[in-house]
C-alpha cells in the first residue's frame, strides 16, 4: 500500500494505529491488507464492532476490547517518546519497500505503526544504515570485532542497527555510541521495558542519543516468538545485515535469512574453525550466501547504493543522490532506454539475481533513475 505524504496524521489515524498495533499480534496479514482496503480508522472500528471476516478475526478477537490507546500514547509521551504511523513524515519508507516483495511476505510485511523513543528522526536515521546481529554467548573476538566495526560505521555515517540482546549486539550499540554515532535498538517488546534487565543503562543512552523501536505497544513484554518476527525490522531497517558471529541454532541466522529475502546484501565475518560461535557463519559463506567482510570500507563498499560509497568514476547518469554502484549500476544500465524491459529480463542481462533485481529498481524508481511503465522498467536519462 502506497501511503500519501502528508505532514502530519490526523488524530484519529494516529489513535487508530495505536488500537490497531496493541490489539492483533505481529504480523497480521489478514488485519494489514483490511487496513490497505479501507483504511486504518475504518479498520479499527469494524475490529471494534466485530464486523470482520474470520481470517482477522482470529488475529483480533482475544484482544479487540482492550481500549488502552490513550492511555498508551500518554504512557509512551511520557518516556520520551511517541508513535509513528505511515502517514508521518518519519515514516521510513525507503526501508520499509523490500517488505511489499513476495519472498519478503514470508516473513510479514510492513508495520502497523512503531512505537519509538529517541530524539532523532527515524526515517532520516535509517537513510543509510547497516545491521549487526550475532550470538548472545559471544567470544572476546566476537565482541570486539562487533565493536570496532560499529565504532568504525558511526565515525563514517552509518547508523548501526541491532536488537539490544547481549553479546554482539550490544557490543554493537556501544561501539556506535562510542563514537559519537547514531544507532537504533529494535526490541521484542515495549520500548517502555528495559530487557535484557542487564542492558537497563545502555537502552536509557540509547533512548537520549539514538533511537529505540518496537511494534509492540507500552508494556509489552518478550516473548520467544517477538523475537523472530522483530529480526524481519532489523533486516528492513539496515541496508545489509553484517553477522559477526552465529552458531548452527543462532537467532541470527533467522535474520540473516530474512536479510536474504529483502534483496539486502548479507555478510558474514569469519572466525576461527575451531569456534563453535563461527559455525553459523562459516555454513553461509560455505552455501554461497554471504560475502565475508574484514573491514568497514568493505561493509559500506556492499551495502553502498549511491554517492561516495566507492571510489569509482561516476555513471553517466546521475540523479540527486548521486550515481548508482555495484549492482544497482548493473540493473540500471540493464533497463530500456526507449521501452520498458521486465525484471527477469533485466536480472538476466545484468547478472543480478532476481530477488536482488526487484528490491533494486524501487530504489531507482525512488531516485528518479528509473521508471515503471506499461512494458516493464525503463531508465530514466537525468542530467
């Protein structure tokens, strides 16, 4: 669904949204495509009446009476905080267009709404951001590695996302804060609620210097399936996901999977064969499926869409945001230049696969170097 613009929501979008995002369990697809019909305050009051079909009904029923919604966006306020809906400005669309593919629905689609702390603008933030994720029971490599690379991101620009567990991630978030950087912690539960207890102080720093997320509303708490259905946000929000390390059984093979999925490049550093904490890693850079990284000029050098983020001459063509490298080079100079050409077409002749293709050409789209027309996609000569 294709959300106007506007400058801000009305009040009754917003309370809607917040209804709506306490009372069906993340993702619900059923209630999200009845959203996309009629709309979020339409949605809302035919959940309340009941006056839904059975597919979102079984996502709402158990919890459609619970009227908290003001008392949620009073409780989120006064954290510091507040809900951003698709119809905000903050809203991160650039991110969030991957979600709307057909393998990344397998994973859930776009939010509801998110619940957010933080002083910074979220879409502005993850302009150009990258995910780290890793094992909970890191080694001393692994921790240091996660650190340095965040630190080395943040002192490039990058804003470095994760999930506030311990191990990788938080040594993730605070090589980032170290640097003076942006980061953002996206949690299994209320933003209100500090988990793991352990991390209490690193998420208040978090919530004064970066941003914390979530899609659950206040008071929330984890849960073992929250977790895997919020690994599909970090996957959205970063440009590429970097694993620094991960067991056979890590949960962060699940959002390196998601990762997949989204058409986002997918990383891996490499560890010691003898350690148990690498074997995840090692199993994807053996399948294929991940590129190993040392470095952070290598991690920009992959997830890089446009501007500085190689050091190669330019393309001929330019749009605002600068020249397309890599891959999005090669799909781009795939396209017609008098006739639209199809995705398939365009992955064959560029050399890209298909699920990358179709995550690439929105981002053309969106940085005018690319339009969708009745034949396919066709480049668009900006000068």
């Amino acid at each position: 669904m294709v959300v106007p613009v506007t400058a801000r929501p009305t009040d009754a979008v917003r309370l809607a949204r917040a209804y709506l995002s306490r009372v069906a369990e993340p993702f619900p697809a059923a209630l999200a495509a009845l959203v996309a019909e009629v709309g979020p305050i339409t949605a809302a009051e035919l959940v309340r009446d009941g006056d839904v079909s059975p597919s979102v009904a079984s996502q709402t029923s158990a919890r459609r009476a619970e009227e908290r919604v003001h008392e949620d966006l009073e409780l989120i306020g006064k954290r510091g905080g507040r809900l951003v809906v698709p119809e905000d400005d903050e809203w991160p669309r650039w991110p969030f267009v991957a979600l709307g593919g057909v393998a990344a629905q397998r994973c859930g689609g776009e939010p509801l709404a998110l619940w957010v702390r933080g002083p910074h603008d979220l879409a502005d933030v993850t302009d150009k951001a990258v995910a780290i994720v890793g094992s909970r029971a890191a080694s001393g490599y692994g921790e240091h590695v996660a650190g340095e690379f965040a630190y080395g991101l943040a002192e490039a620009g990058v804003t470095v996302v994760s999930g506030a567990a311990y191990g990788i991630d938080g040594a993730a978030h605070r090589g980032a804060l170290g640097a003076g950087g942006l980061t953002v912690a996206v949690l299994a539960c209320g933003v209100d609620f500090a988990y793991p207890a352990g991390h209490q102080g690193l998420l208040g720093r978090i919530a004064r210097e970066g941003l914390i997320v979530s899609e659950y509303p206040p008071g929330m708490t984890p849960a073992r399936h929250r977790f895997l259905t919020r690994n599909r946000l970090i996957a959205a929000l970063g440009g590429g996901t970097v694993v620094v390390e991960a067991g056979r059984r890590s949960g962060a093979k699940n959002t390196a999977a998601i990762t997949l999925a989204l058409g986002r490049p997918l990383m891996v550093v490499p560890g010691p064969v003898t350690s148990a904490s690498s074997l995840g890693c090692h199993d994807l850079l053996r399948d294929g499926q991940a590129v190993s990284v040392s470095s952070v000029a290598e991690i920009v050098e992959s997830v890089g869409r446009f501007g500085d983020d190689l050091a190669t001459e330019p393309a001929e063509k330019e749009s605002e945001l600068g020249a397309p490298q890599g891959e999005a080079m090669r799909v781009y100079e795939a396209l017609g230049k008098r006739c639209g050409v199809s995705d398939e077409v365009v992955s064959v002749e560029s050399g890209v696969p298909l699920e990358r293709v179709r995550a690439l050409l929105p981002e053309l789209e969106l940085a005018r170097l690319a339009s969708q027309v009745d034949g396919g996609w066709q480049k668009l000569e900006v000068r």
